[in-house]
C-alpha cells in the first residue's frame, strides 16, 4: 500500500513537470542548475554527501554565500521490532527496557523515529572563470518535530497504512539500532543541536565546444577536525568526487551527475566501515517566468550501511524531488519538497528545503 503511495506521488510530480513545461515563459530563463539538497536519510547524514553542482557562472572574485535548510520527517524500523511493537501492551513512547528488550532480540534490527533538520552554510569565491572553491558548515538540530500528525493524517484520508506509527506516541526523537552487532538505545537525542564537520571543496567547469553542453568536475572533503562526536561527526575524514554534465538550453536545463565518496566512521552509533558509496542524481529545470524555474530532481544511491543482515537497509535508496526557485538580482531563494520513492525503510518519508543565497557574480 505504501509503495501505491509513493508511485501516486511520484505520477503527480511528473504530471505537474509536465504541465510547468508546457506553460508559456515569457522570455528566455535564467537556468540555475539543479537543487542543491543532500541526502538526509538517519545513516547517511553525517557523512560527506556530494551536492549537485550549480550551473551559475561569474568571473574571477565572483563569491556567493548559500543556506540550504532542510527537514526530514523519519519513521522505519525492520519487521522484527515492527513485530515487539504490536506485542505491547501500549502504543504510548518506547521506555529503556523497550529499547533493552530490541537490543537483546538476538539479531539485526534498528528503529529510528523523529525529525531532523540540517543549515548547510556555504561560501563560493570564483578563482578564475572556470574555477571555484568553497566551504560548508552544517549545523545540526535534533528532535521529535511536528510533521508526524501531518504524516498521518494523510495516510488516513488517502486510505494508506500507518507503517506502525500508530505504535508508538507522536513528536518524539527515539532511535534503538543493533545493526551489524553494534548496540545503542537513544531514546532522546544526545545533543539537540550543534555543529558538524567543514567541507571544503573546489570545482571546474569545461563547456563542450559548439553544444549546449559543460563538463563540469567536483572534488570535496569532509574534515573530522574534533574527532568523532554523537550526532554531529562519524569521527572520518571523507573524500568525494563527482562529475556532471549540465544542458542548458533557451528555457530548460537537463543536468546528470555521477559520484563516489570514500567514507568510515559511526553514524547513530552504528559503525558504517570503510566503503566507497556511488551516488547517481538527475535533473530537469524550467524556466515558467524570466526569473521563476521548476525543477524535478531523481536520486539514487546505495546504502552506507551494508554489514548487515536486514536487506531492507541494505537496499538502494530512491528519492524524488519537486522544486521552485526564483531569483531577483542578486538573491536567489527557493522551495523543495521530497519523498522517497521505493524501499522505504532506509529514507526519510517526507523532507522540505529552502534555499537561500546572496550571489555577487563579476563578468
């Protein structure tokens, strides 16, 4: 039933594409590239993830500053603690013997519940036409939101199943994992903000010669300078490549973007191990105004956590995006919303972004 969900909703954003591009412009659009939103799934956030690259340019001193804020709603758990759930005799907050009595299961099993938001606050300077580098500074914010009443009265009126929310209470930050025979019980977060790793980076562009089309090349870091921190860092340095490729026509933009990244660590106490993840992103932009775009943005990626026994969090993860942004002058702002698309016990259900950036572009 839940997979219906998602492909009803994945339909309606694909209508609703459709339906923007067939709008008439009314003159040739400032194409901006693809979002820039990362993946904000519970064992993946902490680790280097490699945004997908703008498509505006500017000369030499060209700088920009950019806030992306976003918030997940996350709700999963593996069919063994789905199974303690139903047992109880409550359907109130996990206590500690809940969180015990998961631990001491004998197998593989996790349960994540509660919202998440990210401020990723970064500065680009341009060092030649071609050639950028910037920083990243994430902030982290942890507890139980208010999107879980929300969630679920969706589900209702479209006649979707609860996925067990109706187990446990609303607007609460609970995790218990034993993945990969690793032990945790958080049944509040640890720390309920804070600051994670810096990303530093630098970025060069070659456009394809008498095509609509640039190369463009990316290469990032993500420096553990404190050493590993609950909730805040795996305690790894991690290191990212990627490489997209960006059309850019009178008023849409098609954008495809390749990466790896070689991480390690601990994320929600569950080691991660030393991997490389490859991550695939696609996009489409149109221009509906001179200054107003839409884009449609598809992700895939595998899993950071594979040392386990549970395929459902070994599965690759899908998520589809919807976004709106605008640019007047020199600010640009925006609004994104996404949902996973299949295997939905390793992504969030629901996440929202805004976009906010201040450019200051020389020729």
């Amino acid at each position: 039933m839940k997979f219906q969900h998602k492909l009803s909703v994945a339909a309606a954003i694909a209508l609703a594409v459709s339906a923007l591009a067939g709008s008439p412009a009314q003159a040739q659009a400032e194409l901006m590239g693809p979002l820039r939103i990362r993946d904000m799934t519970p064992f993946n956030i902490l680790r280097l993830d490699m945004i997908p690259a703008h498509a505006v340019t500017g000369g030499p001193g060209s700088w920009a500053i950019e806030a992306e804020i976003s918030r997940a709603n996350t709700f999963v758990m593996s069919d063994n603690v789905g199974a303690y759930l139903e047992r109880r005799p409550t359907h109130g907050p996990l206590r500690q013997s809940d969180a015990e009595a998961i631990l001491d299961l004998g197998e593989d099993s996790y349960y994540v519940d509660g919202e998440v938001t990210e401020l990723d606050l970064t500065f680009h300077y341009g060092l030649t036409r071609r050639s950028s580098v910037y920083l990243t500074l994430p902030a982290y914010d942890f507890g139980g939101g208010f999107l879980d009443g929300t969630v679920e009265r969706f589900h209702d009126a479209f006649g979707f199943d609860s996925q067990g929310r109706d187990l446990v209470a609303r607007d609460r930050f609970q995790a218990v994992v034993a993945l990969g025979n690793g032990r945790a019980a958080f049944l509040e977060p640890p720390v309920a903000t804070g600051v994670g790793d810096p990303v530093v980076g630098v970025r060069h562009s070659w456009p394809l010669r008498n095509s609509h089309w640039t190369l463009v090349a990316d290469g990032a870091a993500k420096l553990a300078l404190r050493g590993e921190r609950p909730f805040l860092s795996t305690g790894s340095n991690d290191f990212g490549l990627q490489t997209s490729l960006q059309g850019k026509f009178r008023r849409q933009g098609i954008y495809l973007s390749t990466s790896v990244v070689r991480t390690d660590g601990r994320v929600l106490g569950v080691p991660i191990g030393s991997r490389v993840v490859p991550t695939v992103t696609a996009a489409y932009e149109v221009g509906v105004t001179r200054q107003t775009n839409v884009i449609l943005q598809l992700y895939a990626s595998e899993s950071a956590i594979r040392d386990t026994s549970i395929d459902q969090i070994k599965e690759n993860k899908y998520q589809a995006s919807l976004g709106l942004r605008s640019r007047r002058g020199r600010l640009l702002y925006g609004i994104a919303v996404t949902e996973n698309v299949a295997n939905f016990e390793n992504t969030p259900d629901v996440g929202v972004s805004l976009t906010l950036a201040w450019l200051s572009l020389r020729p």
